[in-house]
C-alpha cells in the first residue's frame, strides 16, 4: 500500500532539524568545555622596570644599617667659678684652644677689693711675724749673755777653791775658809744650772710663740692666694685642648653670671665617636662588641666597634653609640652625618636572597617567579626568615637558582600569573 508523499516529507524535515540541534548543541558544549580548560589571559608587565634577584644557598651576613653623626667623646662645659658681669668675649665658636685660652672675661670689684684687703692683711701679719721673731731672739741673747756671766762667775769660785785646797793642805790657810768657798762654788754652779733650764724652757716658748705666728701668716697667705686666685678665675679658660663648639647667650656682653653657670663648650675634634640611629624592630639584636663600619661619605669607611645602646626609644630609633677604631678620613668633622652599618651575625649555608621591596622579617608573603623561559612569573607564597640589610633569609617557598620579581608588585596582587614584556 503507498504512503502518501506529503506525510513522509515532513517526518524527514523534522527529522533534519533534531538532528541539526543535536549537532549545535554537541558544539556549543564542546566549544564551552574547551573554553572553560583554557587559561585566562595574563597580566603583560614591562620587565625593564622590575628588579630581579636570585635565590642562593651559602653564608649569609646579617647586619643593620641606620644614619648618625660623628660627635665628640667627650664636650666640656666651661662655667665660673665666681659670680661676675661679662666685659668682653675673646674667641668665637670654632676657634682651637688650649687650657691657657681665655674665653670670657668678667669682672667683680668686690671681690677685687676682697683680693686687695687678704693680700694687705697677710703683709701685715708677716712683718709682724718678723718683729716678733727679732724680740724674741734678743730675749735668748740675753739669756745666754746671763749664762755666760754665771759660768764665768762659777768657774772663779771653783778655780778659787782648788786653791784654798793646796794652801790647806799645806797648813797655810784654815779649812773654814775653804769650805766657805766651797759653798760660793757650789751656788755659782747651781745658778748655771738654773740659768741654762731657764734657756731651754724660753727657746720652746719662743718657738711656740712663732708657731703661732706663722700659722696666723700661713693662713692669711692662703686667703690672698684664694682671692688673688679667684680674681684671677674671673678670666675663664677653656681647660683642655679642642674647639669651641658654643657660647651661650649668658656670655654675652654686660650679662651678669653666677658660679656654675655654662657660658661655653669646648669638644676634642681628634676623639670622635658615631652615634647611629637604628630601628626599633632591628636594634633588638644589636649587642656590645658587634663591629661596625662608618661611612664618612668623604670618600672612606671607618671601622669601630659598639660601645652603648640607649635602652630608650625616640621616634621608634634607638640610638647606638661606634667607638671609632681607625684614623678619621680627610674632611671628617664633627657632627658630620655619617652611614652606619652594624654587623649582627653571619649564618652559615642558608638560602637567601636579595631583601624584596616588601615583607617583614619572619613573615610569609606573595612573591613572583619567573618560569623558566623568563617570559611569565607566577605567583608564588614564600615564607620569611631572619633579615639583614640588603639580604633575607628564605624558609619555604624557594629553591637556589629560582629567579624572582623583588620589585613591589602588590597592584597585581589579585593575578597568579604575569606577562614579561
């Protein structure tokens, strides 16, 4: 039996399109499957200004670095030591001086007139000293002149009874005259006995008296060469070799000053020492002894050593003081600004590299790696050790001979991977 045309014609156009749709539809899923496996594009980022660094295993030197100043050892305030109105400057700041220089003049007339009274007080006491002392010897003179007459007077008696000793012995003159005589002997011999204790006892007195005496002019004498001092002291020096740093507005001209008050300062430009401000976070592992080299940005590096740490913190800097262990190059003065870099330790056989422009010190952060072609990086997540100036130390994330982006790329942040143009 025929089938009709008509029918059979439609079931093959409708036929046609299922198949048709099938077809479109197999692409449209193929072509999205194979879209959605396809990478997004990256990132292109101009590599002639990114600054790259290599990943390396070996001794690594941790050090700090931070700014300062050469500044003296020591500095000397100069100050009175009397009371006094400032009559005239004589050095201005930046003159080398001696001990001798004089700095400021002032002047006192009462202590002036102090001076003059303790020196006349003193002459006065020393001519008395010196009348005294001739009276006093006149008096001894007499003494021994009284000595002289008794001794004279005893050794006649006693020639006088050796005597009448003979002539009794003889029969020629009675024993009462002799012992009469005997007697006088005797007296004349107990009198110079008398007299020569009388002269001792008077030569101790006079040098007690003159003790006194000079104690009362050694006294007077140190009172005039105090005040005589003291006038002297109203022309202040600097005491010590060096350079006027500074005078004070109280040594100008017609200011009146009081003992201890600082008129000048004076330094020793040839004793120098660094003092080195160093970050709070970094000057924690800063110890005394560590070495140390100063630049002196005149075209040398000077070595030292540390000395002291400020156990303060200003402004988040902690301030280190170098003793300064070579010459000072040509040009160096005081307080010249100065590098300072401070070594901390050196590790030994660890991976590091160049310190990127971000991340802290025993942190992790987002670095980009190159591939191997150099033509992309890709993100990668590098965990951070200990750190040092221009190196830090890498704990996971790398391996030596990767090359990586140290250039802060933190606006690209939300992409893994980058271009290289």
């Amino acid at each position: 039996m025929d089938v009709p045309r008509g029918k059979s014609a439609a079931r093959n156009r409708r036929l046609r399109r299922i198949l048709y749709s099938i077809i479109i539809l197999a692409v449209i899923a193929g072509g999205t499957l194979g879209l959605s496996r396809l990478k997004p594009a990256a990132q292109s980022v101009d590599g002639a200004g990114l600054y790259s660094g290599m990943v390396k295993r070996g001794q690594m030197l941790r050090n700090v670095r931070g700014l300062g100043t050469l500044v003296p050892e020591e500095t000397r305030w100069i100050a009175p030591v009397t009371s006094g109105r400032v009559e005239k400057r004589h050095v201005q700041p930046g003159t080398v001086v001696t001990p001798d220089t004089i700095l400021v003049e002032l002047s006192n007339p009462d202590l002036e007139q102090t001076a003059l009274e303790a020196e006349s007080n003193y002459k006065a006491a020393e001519a008395e000293l010196i009348n005294q002392r001739v009276q006093l010897e006149n008096g001894l003179l007499s003494q021994e002149g009284n000595i002289a007459n008794v001794r004279s007077q005893h050794s006649q008696a006693k020639l006088q009874a050796d005597s009448f000793k003979i002539l009794v012995d003889q029969g020629v003159e009675s024993p009462m005259r002799y012992n009469l005589q005997k007697i006088q002997t005797e007296e004349a011999f107990n009198r110079l006995k008398l007299e020569e204790e009388r002269l001792k006892k008077s030569q101790e007195a006079v040098k007690t008296q003159l003790a006194v005496q000079q104690a009362r002019v050694d006294q007077l004498r140190n009172l005039s060469e105090l005040r005589h001092k003291q006038v002297e002291q109203l022309k202040v020096r600097a005491g010590v070799n060096g350079v006027l740093e500074l005078l004070t507005p109280q040594a100008d001209v017609g200011q009146s000053v009081n003992p201890g008050t600082n008129l000048a300062r004076v330094a020793d430009p040839r004793r120098l020492k660094a003092e080195i401000k160093i970050q709070e976070t970094q000057a924690k592992d800063v110890q005394i002894g560590q070495r140390a080299e100063i630049d002196a940005r005149t075209g040398g590096v000077i070595t030292g050593r540390v000395i002291r740490i400020d156990p303060s913190s200003q402004q988040g800097t902690r301030t280190v003081d170098v003793a300064l262990d070579g010459e000072l190059p040509k040009g160096a003065v005081l307080y010249m600004n100065v590098d300072g870099t401070i070594e901390l330790e050196r590790l030994e056989n660890v991976l590091y590299m160049e310190r990127p422009a971000f991340g802290q010190e025993n942190s992790t952060i987002g670095i980009f790696k190159y591939t191997p072609d150099g033509k992309e990086a890709n993100l990668v997540t590098v965990k951070l050790g200990r750190t040092s100036v221009n190196l830090v130390e890498i704990l996971e994330g790398l391996q030596v001979n990767d090359k990586v982006i140290l250039t802060d790329m933190s606006q690209h942040d939300s992409q893994k991977r980058v271009r290289i143009n």
